[in-house]
C-alpha cells in the first residue's frame, strides 16, 4: 500500500503544481487582455466625442477651410485607424479583445462616413444638388 500512497501523493503534488502554473498564466493572459482592451475602451469613447463634435461642427467651417485642414487630417486619423484595427485583427489577442475593437471600429465606420460625406456631398460642385439642399434648408 506504501507505494500506492507515495504515487498519488507524487501525482497530486504534480497536478498542484500544474493547477499553480495554469492559473499564473490565465492570470498573466487576462492581465495582457486587459492591458489591450483597457486603452482601447477609453479610445473608443474619446473616438465617440470627437465623432460627435465633427457631426456637429463642421457646418462652421467653410469650405475651404475642410478641404485644406480638416479633411487632410481627417484622412491621416481614417489611415492610423485603419493600421489599428488591422494589427489587432492579425494578432493572436484577436478573439480576446473582439469586442473591443467592435466599439472602436463602429467610431471608425462614423469616422468613414463622415469623410465620405464631406468629399462626395460638402465638396463636389453638383450645382443641382447644392439647389436642392438650398431648397430643402428652407423648409
């Protein structure tokens, strides 16, 4: 019977120690997770805000002013963010931090459209088109 106590005994002691290290290291992978998704939240919140202040500013600027300043800029932020999500979408963390970047890459999408809408509908010389906008602001 001594050797049969002395071999569960050597087997709970390894399990003990492979139980300590899983742990150690879901610990360590929740806390790299956390260092990832942490930033990424608070971006995507400030992302948010800046997305709200264009939607609700760019009317004060002129047009050239957009089309000189901000829309240069605009285009410079729509790359970095586009690297962004790029490099998480490759990277190992993905799946741990998906949810995340879903926030951040809806302020993206905002941030897309906005650019869209500036080039395609603020900028373009449609003579018509500005008609009708003149047309459907009086009303």
């Amino acid at each position: 019977m001594i050797a049969i106590e002395k071999r569960i005994e050597h087997f709970y002691e390894e399990t003990e120690e492979s139980v300590k290290g899983i742990i150690e290291g879901s610990d360590d992978h929740l806390d790299l997770i956390l260092s990832f998704t942490q930033p990424l939240d608070k971006l995507s919140e400030k992302f948010e805000d800046l997305n709200n202040f264009l939607f609700n500013n760019l009317n004060t600027y002129t047009d050239d002013q957009i089309e000189h300043l901000v829309l240069p800029k605009l285009k410079q932020l729509n790359k970095s963010c586009m690297t962004l999500v790029g490099a998480f979408r490759t990277s190992f963390l993905y799946r741990d931090v998906r949810a995340s970047l879903k926030k951040y890459t809806r302020q993206h999408d905002i941030l897309q459209e906005i650019i869209h809408d500036v080039k395609n509908i603020r900028l373009a010389k449609d003579e018509e088109f500005d008609f009708i906008l003149k047309e459907l602001n009086k009303i």
